[in-house]
C-alpha cells in the first residue's frame, strides 16, 4: 500500500490521544493515505459509538 509521506508528517498522532482524538485521526488518515487498514480497536469503538466504519470504496 502507498504512504502519502506528506500527510503523515503534517498530522502526527498526539503521544497521550484521547479516544476521540484517535478516532478522528484514524478516519482521516484512512480518507488522506492509504498505508494501513483502521486497527480492529478502532473500528470496534466506531461500531459501539452507532459510527459507521468507512470502506476504501465510500472514502472516494
């Protein structure tokens, strides 16, 4: 899978992430690059908040 490096420089993940913090980061890293899959903790908090975990497919 393809980094988008300039993205990932841009917008770190804070050392001490919130929950909240963590979820917003990882959406938007999955809208902005490619390189990995949102992790199973992740997704699962989404599902238990009634979110909608996105697909490669509805990021486009």
């Amino acid at each position: 899978m393809k980094i988008n490096k300039q993205w990932h420089e841009a917008h770190r993940m804070p050392r001490t992430a919130t929950m909240n913090e963590r979820l917003d980061w990882h959406l938007k890293h999955a809208a902005n690059c490619a390189c990995r899959d949102i992790p199973p903790s992740i997704k699962r908090e989404l599902e238990n908040r009634g979110l909608t975990v996105p697909t490669p497919r509805s990021l486009k």
